[in-house]
C-alpha cells in the first residue's frame, strides 16, 4: 500500500472540459483542501460553462478497472461518485466499492440534469437497496422531489438537501442526518451562481469528511467554501484560490 502525506479521496464522476465541474472542479477541491485526489472518469462530455451539447459514457468494465487499480495501490476511505449513465451502473459501482472495502464511505451528488437543462437519466428504476451504500446524498431540489416520487423512505440515507434552486428557503441547505434536521443557512447573492457548484460542495464535504470533521461542520464549511467560490469571479466559472 503507498504511503503519502496527504490522505486520499476518490472521486468518480465525468469529465468537463472547461474544468468548471465534474472531475476536474473535484480535483480543485481536493487540493485546495490538503487532500490527494484520485479519479475515474465516467463519461466525456461536450460543454462548457453555460452550454451542454453530449456526452459519451465510459464502459461500466473499464471504470471498474479504473477503480480496482487504484483501490490495488491506496488506501480509500471516501468516495465521490458523481455524473453516471443510469441506476445499473452505479449499482454496480456501489457493490464493486463495497466489496473491495466495506467500511468505505461513498457520497452521491446525483447529477439527474445539467444546468444547462439536459437530461442524463430517469429515476424510475431507481432501486431503494442502492440507499444502503451510501453515506450521504447531494441532491438540489428538484433531484430530491425526483427521487422522492420512487423511495418510499428518503430518511433512511443522510440527505444534504441544496438550497440553491429552492423557491422557499434560497440559499439555505437542510442536513438531514441521523435523525436530525439542521439548517444551514447562507446568502443567495441575488441570484449569483457559478457552473459546477454542485460539484464542489459535494467534494469540499467528503474533503473536510477525509480530514475528520463531523458531518455537520463538514457541510457548514463546505457551504462557506462554495459561497468564496462563488464570488471569486464575476463570471460564470470560478476559481480556487482564495
């Protein structure tokens, strides 16, 4: 096993080519929190910051031997999974992950629909048992009432609900974790947003997770760490350094 100074986290998800989200945008993240980023490419998609033309997915054997190899060579408590082609794959990516180490901790930002408005996949084969895998999901509001309409209980899965495209609470997220429910309040900045913020609250969490926060303190300054993202620039992609 490879020894480093930096823990690792793995992030599973696509690649964008204006590095605004998906692995590249985790990678970032990873970095500008003191920990080493591993990844898996699950699909190559055609966009940039304000357009979404394609994408072509990467065979389910070959992300598979993407992470066999890496789990070969370091030690991987956290996982980021986040663009996959349907609830099949990802099944068995959560089985392969399970099965390789049982006690690692895999958190799903469940990318249904860029922002732009195009469409990856449906939930209507969502499988309830894929719940059991998982740490945390990231869902917006429109992804959580998705999945909502096809798990009969939603609770059962820690949930950070995001506030960003909420109508009623802008700019307030709901941790739903053990039982609890716990607002995480924060500034809408009239409407401001970045491309791929989703993607980098979901790996600013699992990195303050890799780095022993607690579950609400890592989504509190992951939250923090977004809204600096946020305003980093004045256009649609951002920087992380700040």
């Amino acid at each position: 096993m490879a020894s480093f100074p930096q823990p690792y986290v793995l992030s599973i998800a696509g690649h964008d080519p204006c590095a605004g989200a998906g692995l590249t945008a985790d990678l970032k993240t990873f970095e500008h929190h003191k920990v080493y980023g591993l990844s898996v490419v699950t699909a190559i998609t055609v966009q940039n910051d304000y357009d979404f033309k394609d994408v072509q997915w990467v065979d389910i054997n070959l992300i598979e031997d993407q992470v066999k190899i890496l789990f070969e060579a370091y030690k991987i408590d956290f996982v980021k999974i986040g663009l996959i082609e349907n609830f099949s794959v990802l099944k068995r990516l959560l089985e392969l992950l399970k099965e390789i180490n049982p006690e690692v901790k895999i958190i799903w930002d469940p990318i249904l629909k860029s922002s732009s408005g195009y469409g990856f996949h449906e939930v209507d084969n969502f499988n309830e048992e894929l719940l059991n895998h998982l740490y945390l999901i990231t869902p917006n509001a429109e992804e959580y009432e998705l999945l909502q309409k096809h798990i009969s209980d939603i609770s059962s899965v820690n949930c950070l609900l995001k506030g960003g495209h909420s109508e009623e609470h802008k700019g307030t997220d709901i941790l739903k974790y053990q039982g609890q429910q716990i607002s995480i309040k924060g500034e809408s900045f009239n409407g401001k947003s970045k491309h791929g913020t989703g993607c980098v609250l979901s790996s600013a969490i699992v990195s303050n997770l890799v780095n022993g926060m607690d579950m609400k303190n890592a989504c509190i300054q992951a939250k923090k760490y977004v809204e600096q993202y946020i305003l980093s620039t004045d256009e649609n992609l951002g920087i992380h350094q700040f």
